[in-house]
C-alpha cells in the first residue's frame, strides 16, 4: 500500500504534493540511472524508483501517510504560491542530491565535505545519505585530489571536486589544465572528463588578498574545460545539475557572499543550459553584461539609473567559456552601447575577452566604445574600505552608464 | 607459435605480427609445461614479505617475452632513425633497455587492470594490445594514429585495453592513476591500477599526496618506480637524499625488483595485484637501465660514460632483458638459436611494413584542428559547447 502510493507519488507530474520529494529524498530512493529520461519541454521527473522498504521502516519512519499528509497541509497553509524557498547553498546542495540519487557514479570529493558538511553547507547530509564511498574526505592536497578526480572521470565515474576555497585550486592547476582541459583531445576522443570543479571564489567580506581571488580569468585560456558561474539560488541548481550531466569538464563559480540568497524556486526538476545568459532585466538604452556577486551591484545601480530616466538591459552572463554571443549579439543589436561589469580583475580577465569577443562580432552595431568596469589590478586589501574599492560599486556604474548614454 | 599469433591476433587486429615458422625441432609453442626459474637477484621487501625467488614459467611464455621484446626493442630503435631523418618531431623518449618492466606486468594482469605511465609510454602502448601501425602514425603525427596524430609520442592512448596514457608533465600521472583505482573500488570491477613513474618523479609532492589518500582510502593502486637511475641528466644520487624508491612509502609497503629480468617484474607484479585487491596500494621500485638518453635530443653520454652502458648491457652486467630470456631460452631447450635469429628477423620486417603502412597516412585533415576540444551532443537541452566557435580559415 505505502509503495503504491509511493510510486503513484513519482510518477505523477507536477502537482503541489510533490515538492516535498525533496524532503522525501531521506527515504533511499534507489533510481536507475538511465530510466530517468529527459522530456523535450519541462522536466518532469518520470522515475521508476525503487523505495527500499527495509531500510527506511527499519529506521522506524511511517514514511508516506504522514509526510504526505503533513506536509501538503503545510505547503498549501504556508502561502498559495507554487515552488518552495530555499537559500543559494541549499540550492546547490539539492542539486547535488538529486543527481546523485539519479545517478551512482556521482560522487563528491573535497575537503571537509563529508563528516563536517561542507564549510558552506553545501554538502550537508549528503555523506550520511550516500556514505564515505560517494562522498569523500580528502586530506588536504588539491594537486592530488583534483588528479584522481580526473582519473577517475576518465574510466566513466562523475566526481564533483569542490575546492573549499576556489584560490586553493591553483595548487591543481596542472591538472585542471593539462589533463583535464586536454585529455578528450590528446587522446582522440577516447577517454571523456565528465568532471565538475566548484568552490566559491571572488571577493568576500575581508578575507584577506589570498582568499578573495577570482579564477575565472586564469582558467578561461584553457582548452577544453567550460565554465559557469551561478548567482541565484535558481540557477545555481539548474547549473550544478546541467553540469554534473555534462560530459564535458566543467567549472562551477560560486560566490563566497551569495551563499545565503534566498528565492523560491520550482518543484518540478529543471535543469539549465551551459551556454546561456541569463536576461535579468530587458531594456533599451545599454546592455549590461555581468555575472556572478557583480549583478547585484548592477542591479541596485539599475534602481538608480531608472530613476534617472535610463532603460538598461542586463544580461548576467552565466557562461564564461564559452561565450553566449548569440544572446549578447541580440542585445548588442538593439541597444548599441555596452557595458561591462566584472569582479575580475581588469588585466586579462573575463571582461577583456568579453570585449575581443563582441568587438570581433558586433563591430558594426556598436555606438560608443565598449566600457569595462572590473577590480583594481591589485591583491585584495583587509581594511574594509580599501576592499570596497577594489570591487567595482555601483556608483560607478551609474557614473559608466550615463558616460556611455550621453 | 600458433597459440601466440592467436593470442597476439586477439590483441591487435590488423597487423599479423608472426607468420608461423616450419622446421621445428625443439618443443615450444604450444608448450605450457611449466618451468620454475629462479630471478636473477632475490627481491627486497620493506614492512612486507618479499615473494618467492622461484617463479613459474613456460615454454610459450618465454617465446612470447622473447618477441614481444624483441618487437618493443626494434620499434625503438627504428622511431630512433625515424626522428633522426626527421620524420618524428619535437619530443621522443625512447624505451629500450627498459622493455622487460612492460612485458613482464602484462604477463602477470589482464586487460581489465589499468595502467598509466608517463611520457616514455611507446612500448607500453604495444604491450597493452597496441598495433605498430598506430604507434608509428602516431610519431608522424598521420591520422591513422592512436589518437588520431593530435597526441604524439608522449600522449598514446588505449581506452579499451585499459591504458590511460602517456603523460608528458612527470608526476601527474600518478594522481590519475590513483583516481583510476578509486574508480576501480567504487565499481567493484576487482581489478587494480598500475601507475608508473620514473626516479625523477618520485621526488614530486603530488605522488606523496596520491600515496596518503590511496593507503587512507585502501585504495587497489600499484605505483611502480621505474627506476632508470637518471632523471634526465641528473644521476639519481644528486637528486634524491634517499634513493631507496620502494622504501619512500613509508607507511605503504615497497618492494625492489630487477626490472631487467621480465620474469622478476612478472612475480612482482602478480604479488603487487594480490596485496592491493586486499589491502591497499604498493610500491614496486623496478631498478632497470635506459641505452638511449632521456629523449632523442639527449645524447646521453654526457652524464654518463659509454663504458657504463655497454657494462650493464653485455660486458659486466649481462643485464639486457631480451639476451636473459634469450639465454634461458637456449638452455632450457626450447628453441634452437636459428629460430630466435629468424623470429628477430621477422620483427624488424613487421617494423619495417609498418613503418611504410604509416607513412602512406595522410597527414590530418584542417577541420580536425576543432574536433575533440568538447564531448558535442551532450547534456540537458544545450547547444553544445561549440555552437559559436570561431573557425578560422587555415590556409
């Protein structure tokens, strides 16, 4: 009766019920990895899951009658919209999850992200749920971690390496690079790197020139690898799922401050694309492009700009390797100025090829030079307010913005 | 021989490596009595009891060393005329004198145990199944390569025969390796990852930190030392403070094998797969000896004299594999002296054809500049990574 029910839960397509699959997820769903199929349209999940019964009675949880019962009570009391709220961290954690309940070959890999949870969170109660098999404690040797990782990304595994800080990946840089980036060629196409590197990155709230570093433009040249940087708690599980399907190497930016963003976010799974922006607010006087914690400065300067009589369009990015010069081209074409808003630093970072790239393509389209606004050429300062300055504050962009208009 | 050409012909489908020779006398191919050889030198064992000196052999398995040596031995030295007329470019580090290390592991595993090795890989290649077609294709950079001509010498590949390469930056390939035997153990294939290096590597951090994690872990990894004495020009004793390899594990159990002596390496390697399936990873330190210098632009007699490598070749030493096994092979009787000079002479026209096969493969293609930098086709509802790359027009 309870496993009737159960898989009658499943199969069903989006209803309000459902959405506690995510709280459901405790029970050991053990899903066949290849009959979860992907549906054209919206992503629904069709799985043939197996409860297994022993495990979860023997836990002594009257699995379906209450949580169902309960928690639809509580779903329609809490307010009438569809969806569930959850923070950027959980976010990316339930992605995680699903992918792994979807498919064993994912597993996690990093320092911390087992026992303690993962030192935002982001793995929390994953390794009590899939074991020290699947989520794994490493020591602390990125070099080496992140070279079995790749290893063992060539014999057809999926790891998910998480550096606990993105800056310490550059002791992996190497591997990142040569054997991650180039293995699919050099090999002739033989062996795949279906691998996924995330750790939070970029500037933080003074942690000092070592620990506020920003990735994204040394492993842009390499390669091979993609790359993609979240910034809402939507696109942070869309992105980690798209890359964890991904067979290609991917690199996921998050953020060191966005991890407590909070949004509500769709039931039904959704997976996004690697490849495209994002258009955060359509406009016709400029186009915007940013991407990960810049979008909230540029966002709070658009407030402003509005008042004052401007249209920007912003587009966060969301993939930097490769570009998404299809939706940038389109923007550029409507409102001839650009300007870029980056929190790399302004020597060979993001924004600089951003501007080859759209100089390249959409010379002829462009009214005003293109303007980048990126963080000073200089190791993050402690002292709060030099750290502000670093980073590129909305004022000035208000300021770029009305430059670029005039 | 019949059992060997099938054997061999299982491996390597499109080049016939041996035509069967007439006029036998002596008993051989199809011989599988079993001999009990003693090593040339008992093995050393740190924090592990060392295997038995008597290792068992037979008539087959001899021959086949013999060939398969002698086969890895002709390539070299034909990819050393090939590189000297021009025809293999950039960097070509050559195997002989080491042949017996790769002969011997594939005697003792299977297809399903992997191996990963650095840049010094041709051999290797061969020994995992690779044809001579691939391999010299591949040093010309033609299409028929191993990896289509986009690798080169130091990136040949064999997916399905479990050989992951081929590695030119020292050292990283062990971290691979031990990730490769991760994936091992999380798929419970049963199977174990050889991963080799070189005495030059075995001073790099990263190995000590894959060793840590892969002891921590229990991992099946078998990390072999190959130890040719010199880290390019850099005799071993100026670089390393302890040039005991096998015993740098510490913690990990070591063992030091006559990595000139293909029967050694085979007891070694097949103890090596018995302890790690059980308990963890090993070290194998392999001492064996390079006669080329570190690559073709090396000349290798500048950090050693020429009187050393004769001495551990044939003068003082007598340590070349293929004149061990060839020894072993006249005094045991299994084959007249003649029968080895002709199966000599049938590799270096099988080196020969191939050699001539691979330079009538064209050069690769302009488009394949783009193709195998992404997986296309992949991942939910995309593009695929290269829908706007930019292509150039080459010219």
């Amino acid at each position: 009766m309870a496993s009737l029910q159960m898989a009658a839960l499943l199969s069903a397509p989006s209803t309000p019920v459902p959405s506690d699959r995510v709280r459901l997820g405790a029970l050991r769903l053990s899903a066949s990895s290849s009959s979860a199929a992907r549906n054209g349209g919206a992503l629904v999940v069709r799985s043939e899951a197996k409860v297994s019964g022993g495990g979860a009675s023997a836990r002594g949880l009257s699995l379906i009658t209450h949580a169902v019962a309960e928690k639809a009570a509580a779903a329609s009391s809490a307010d009438s919209k569809p969806g569930h709220e959850l923070l950027l961290f959980e976010a990316l954690r339930e992605g995680l999850d699903e992918e792994m309940e979807r498919d064993p070959t994912v597993c996690v890999m990093g320092e911390d992200v087992g026992h303690y949870g993962g030192s935002y969170k982001v793995t929390k109660g994953l390794a009590t749920k899939y074991g020290d098999l699947r989520v794994l404690d490493t020591p602390i040797a990125e070099n080496s971690f992140t070279g079995m990782g790749i290893g063992s990304a060539m014999t057809g595994l999926r790891p998910v390496v998480e550096g606990m800080n993105m800056g310490f990946l550059l002791l992996a840089y190497n591997q990142i690079s040569n054997n991650c980036g180039m293995l699919h060629y050099t090999s002739g196409g033989q062996f795949k790197i279906p691998i996924v590197i995330r750790g939070p990155g970029g500037v933080g709230r003074q942690l000092g020139a070592e620990h506020s570093q920003r990735l994204e433009s040394y492993f842009q040249s390499i390669p091979g690898l993609q790359m993609v940087a979240c910034s809402t708690p939507y696109n942070a599980k869309g992105l980690m799922k798209a890359a964890i399907r991904s067979e290609n190497p991917v690199v996921l930016f998050e953020h060191v401050l966005l991890y407590n963003l909070k949004e509500r976010i769709p039931d039904e799974e959704y997976v996004l694309s690697l490849e495209e922006a994002e258009m955060v607010r359509p406009g016709e006087h400029v186009t915007i492009l940013t991407y990960s914690r810049m979008r909230y400065h540029v966002m709070q300067a658009a407030k402003t700009l509005v008042n004052k009589g401007y249209d920007p369009e912003v587009i966060d990015i969301r993939s930097l390797k490769p570009f998404d010069l299809y939706t940038i081209g389109n923007s550029i074409k409507k409102t001839h100025r650009v300007l870029i808003v980056e929190e790399c630093m302004r020597t060979g970072g993001i924004g600089a090829s951003l501007r080859s790239a759209i100089i390249d393509n959409f010379w002829d389209y462009l009214d005003a030079p293109i303007l980048c606004l990126s963080s000073q050429d200089v190791p993050t300062p402690y002292a709060g307010t030099l750290e502000n300055w670093t980073v590129v504050q909305p004022e000035q962009i208000v300021a770029a913005v009305e430059q670029l208009c005039k | 021989m019949a059992a060997a050409l099938l054997r061999r012909a299982s491996t390597s489908p499109s080049a016939s490596l041996l035509r069967p020779l007439s006029g036998r006398l002596f008993s051989s191919s199809s011989d599988e009595s079993v001999l009990s050889i003693e090593t040339s030198v008992p093995f050393t064992g740190h924090k592990i009891e060392p295997p038995s000196r008597m290792v068992d052999t037979t008539p087959k398995e001899l021959l086949s060393f013999f060939s398969d040596m002698a086969l890895m031995r002709r390539m070299e030295i034909a990819a050393d005329s090939l590189y000297k007329a021009k025809l293999i470019r950039g960097f070509c580090h050559l195997y002989d004198g080491q042949e017996a290390v790769a002969v011997g592991m594939e005697a003792a595993i299977t297809k399903a145990d992997g191996i990963i090795t650095a840049y010094r890989d041709h051999c290797t290649f061969l020994g995992r199944g690779g044809n001579l077609v691939q391999a010299f294709s591949e040093l010309m950079g033609r299409q028929a390569g191993c990896s289509n001509g986009k690798g080169g010498s130091m990136h040949f590949y064999k997916k399905d025969a479990s050989f992951y390469g081929g590695h030119g930056i020292v050292g990283a390939q062990v971290p691979l390796g031990c990730g490769v035997a991760f994936a091992q153990k999380y798929n419970k294939e049963g199977a174990v990852t050889f991963a080799l290096y070189g005495d030059g590597a075995a001073n790099q951090g990263q190995l000590f930190e894959a060793l840590n994690i892969s002891a921590l872990w229990d991992l099946p990894a078998i990390l072999v030392c190959e130890n040719n004495h010199y880290g390019m020009g850099t005799a071993e004793w100026r670089a390393a403070k302890s040039p005991a390899y096998y015993k740098r594990g510490d913690y990990v159990p070591g063992l030091k094998v006559d990595g000139m002596d293909a029967l050694a390496v085979k007891q070694a390697c097949k103890f090596a797969k018995e302890y790690a399936l059980a308990n963890g990873p090993i070290i194998l330190e392999m001492d064996t000896y390079r006669y080329h210098g570190h690559s073709m632009s090396d000349p290798g007699s500048t950090y050693r004299t020429r009187d050393e490598i004769s001495g551990v070749r044939q003068v003082s030493q007598e340590r070349d594999p293929i004149e061990r096994v060839r020894k072993l092979i006249l005094a045991h009787d299994i084959a007249p002296a003649s029968e080895l000079k002709d199966i000599e002479k049938e590799v270096r026209k099988q080196v020969d054809d191939a050699i001539a096969q691979a330079k009538e493969s064209p050069m690769p293609d302009a488009s394949e500049l783009f193709t195998n930098v992404y997986v296309k086709g992949y991942g939910a509802e995309s593009f695929g990574a290269d829908r706007k790359e930019i292509r150039a027009t080459l010219p």
